[in-house]
C-alpha cells in the first residue's frame, strides 16, 4: 500500500468538499490569525455547528484583536452568551490583550509561547500553528481519533491509550499544505468517518482502513460522563424575583451566578419527593434536586433578579435550564 498518497488522496478530498464555514473565508494574514483564534476559543468543548452563528455576531461586534482587548469584559461575556463555558471568553480576551502588549498584535509561531498565553493549551496552540501559520502539526481532536481508531482497528484501553495514539498519527505524514491538512483530517472525522455510520463510500481512506475491511465500526471509548455527582438547588421567589449567587463554592461555574447550590448525598437524593433535572456538565452528570420556596432570604453574595430580566442578565444556561425547569415545578 503507497502510503505517499495519503495527504493527496486526503487534500482532494478536501478541496471538493470542505465546508464553507465563516473562519474560513478569505482575509488578510492578521485577520485569518485573529479568526483562527477566536474560532479555536469556541470550538473548544463545542459543535462546529452550534458555533457558527455565534462566531459570526461576535466577529462582527469584536472584528480585531484591538476591539477585542479593549472591550468591557461584560460585554464580551454578552455575545459569548448561550456558548457555556465563559472563562473562554474572559481567557480570549486576555489573550487578545497580551497579544497586543508582548506579541506585536501577532499569534506567537512558536508552541510554548502559544501554551503561555491565557486559555490556550496543548490543543489549541498546535491547531494554531497548524492553521494559522501553516506549521505541520496534526492537532489530536476527537474526529482525529477516531479515525486511527479505525483504520488501525484499535479497541482496548491500551490500544487507545493517548500515546499509541499519537504514534499512530505518524500514519498521515506531512503535507505542504499544512493548514489545510490539518483542517482536511478533522473536517473527514467529523463529516465522513461520523460515530455512527461512517460514510466509508465517500472516503478517501477505504484503502488504508482495517475497520472497513473488517465491517467493525464500533469505537471503543472512556466514559466521558463517569462522575455522577448529587446537587440541590435551593430556589426562593419573592414577589416574581429570584435568589441568585455568584458562585464562589464551586470550582465549576466558578464566579458566575448560580442558584444557591449545596452538594448532596445520593441518598438525601433519592429520598427527596421534590423536582429532580440531570444537567451534564464538562465531564460530570449532575443530579440536582429542586427545592422551591417562596421565603425572602438574605444570603452573602446573593441578590434578587425579575423573572422578566433572566433574558437580558448574563447567566450561564447552567442557571438558564434550572430556571425553564421552574415552570414544570408544581
Ligand atoms: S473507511 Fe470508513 S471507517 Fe475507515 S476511516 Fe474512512 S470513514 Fe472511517
């Protein structure tokens, strides 16, 4: 089997069929540096597809590293709204700060300096190097994975351990084109080679692929939920307002308002008669039990925000699902 042609058989595949997506359009040097950033910021624990609107309102507010930088946080943190995760916001934008002041307003080209920059870490900065500077890096994302996955049959632990892993990436080589390289592998793990059916009829890899030779797709992976953890969420309403905190206790959702929160026994859990809701979040199931009252209580780092006002705050949709799940309550 040549295995010389793989970057050719793959970018072809490319050039027929990648998306158009926004961060993709053609602009300057500095401009396609500045939308790598902000799109690998978004798509950091997110679906292309849920970042594409949102990409384009905040390009289109924030549309270079100096708006960026010198924009209220809060502000920020309004157009990163309904994303999740908003410590990307806060670390996107002092990224783009530092960038300005110790950077010359440049993506750094090299891996540490990338790593050193607030919120990027071992990903992000080689999916950097490899689309904004063209470096020949294959950054390890899910889709990459699961296609060595598959063309080397991998499925035990050991077999897909990170680093047998990222031996086996040596299967793809290099390729001049290294943005676009880069791109072609993730784009074919998310569009052809899917989690369930795989499009194997549309790829260019057939040839290469023992789980295609074999018929045997099925993937072998870690639970990515394993913790199941038991939370109860206290909510007070008082005249149509609701109790709400900054979260200080919590290392998750950490300084963003939450309902007041405890961390429960399974026990207590299952013995309490009131409204349950699961919510998964980073790599932990949550079950939280809802307690409702309509006491006015006073509590430190606590105030009351309108009902009619939860739209317009910025609230993670963390607090956003509890709150939707009020009108079921009885
Ligand atoms: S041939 Fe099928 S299973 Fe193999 S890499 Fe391609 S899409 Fe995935």
């Amino acid at each position: 089997m040549n295995k010389q042609n793989i970057p050719k058989k793959i970018l072809h595949w490319y050039d027929n069929n990648k998306r158009s997506l926004p961060w993709r359009r053609k602009s300057t040097k500095k401009q396609h540096e500045y939308f790598t950033l902000v799109s690998e910021f978004m798509l950091q624990q997110t679906q292309v597809k849920t970042v594409i609107p949102f990409f384009i309102r905040f390009v289109k507010k924030f549309p270079s590293l100096k708006s960026l930088a010198s924009a209220d946080e809060n502000k920020v943190l309004k157009y990163w709204e309904g994303l999740g995760y908003y410590s990307r916001a806060k670390n996107l934008k002092k990224t783009a700060t530092k960038l300005l002041s110790e950077h010359q307003g440049s993506l750094p080209k090299d891996l540490e300096k990338l790593k050193a920059l607030p919120g990027i870490g071992e990903y992000t900065s080689r999916s950097i190097l490899a689309i904004a500077h063209n470096q020949p890096c294959i950054p390890m994302d899910g889709n990459v994975e699961r296609i060595l996955k598959r063309v080397f049959l991998l499925k035990n632990k050991d077999q897909t351990s990170k680093e047998n892993l990222i031996e086996k990436k040596t299967f793809f080589s290099n390729s001049k084109r290294s943005s676009d390289y880069a791109q072609a592998i993730m784009e074919i793990g998310a569009l052809i080679c899917r989690p369930s059916l795989p499009i194997c009829t549309s790829c260019p890899l057939t040839a290469y692929c023992k789980a295609y030779k074999k018929k045997d797709f099925a993937i072998f992976t870690k639970n990515k939920f394993n913790k199941t953890k038991y939370f109860e969420a206290q909510v007070h309403k008082h005249k149509n307002k609701y109790l709400l905190i900054k979260n200080k206790k919590f290392n998750f959702l950490k300084n963003l308002i939450i309902f007041p929160m405890n961390e429960i026994k399974k026990e207590k859990f299952q013995l309490s008669i009131d409204k349950k809701i699961n919510i998964k979040l980073s790599n932990m199931n949550m079950k939280i039990t809802i307690n409702k009252n309509n006491n006015r209580k006073i509590i430190k780092n606590g105030f009351f925000l309108d009902r009619s006002n939860f739209s317009k705050f910025i609230l993670p949709s963390f607090t956003k699902k509890i709150f939707n799940s009020l009108h079921n309550l009885k």
